[in-house]
C-alpha cells in the first residue's frame, strides 16, 4: 500500500466515521427551547467541532489500523474481492 492509499484509505473512514460521531450527544435548538430566528429548530444549539473531530480521529485511527493492517498482510486481496471475474486472469508481478 503506497502513502496516498494509505492516506486516501484513512480520509474515507474518517469521514465515515464523523456522520455516525455527527449526533452523538446532540442538542437541538428545538430541545434547548432557545430557537435563534430564521433558524430550523432542529440546528444544533452548541455545536463543538473541535471536540467532534477529536472524537472522530479517536474512533477512526484504530479502525484505519486494523483495516490497513489486514490489506498489508494478504490476508483479504483484491482478487478475493472479485467474485463475478471482472478482473480476468492477473498474471504475478
């Protein structure tokens, strides 16, 4: 795996990561009942960006971890992957 794989790979479980950290510990303006106008009432009241990419990173960098560490192994390739045979026949490097 090159750097930019790596560094792609880690991008794309971050950001998956961050919408499922996204609405933990949410609190809605609606909920707070201070509802700024011209606002929905379903905006967040406090948000902490810091703190939510803190988390996310957190959460994310082991997952990256585990997964960069079973591509690097060989344990899962990408003629695993190719169950239909849209691959064809790979010759070895």
């Amino acid at each position: 795996m090159s750097i930019t794989a790596a560094l792609v790979l880690f991008v794309v479980i971050w950001f998956m990561t961050m919408f499922i950290v996204l609405p933990i510990q949410l609190r809605t303006q609606g909920e707070e009942g201070d509802v700024v106008p011209g606002t929905h009432q379903g905006a967040p009241s406090d948000f902490r960006t810091g703190r939510t990419m803190l988390i996310t990173t957190l959460v994310a960098t082991p997952i990256w971890a585990v997964i960069a560490g079973i591509i690097l192994s060989g344990v899962v390739t990408i003629d695993m992957l190719d169950w239909r045979g849209y691959l064809g026949e790979r010759t070895p490097n």
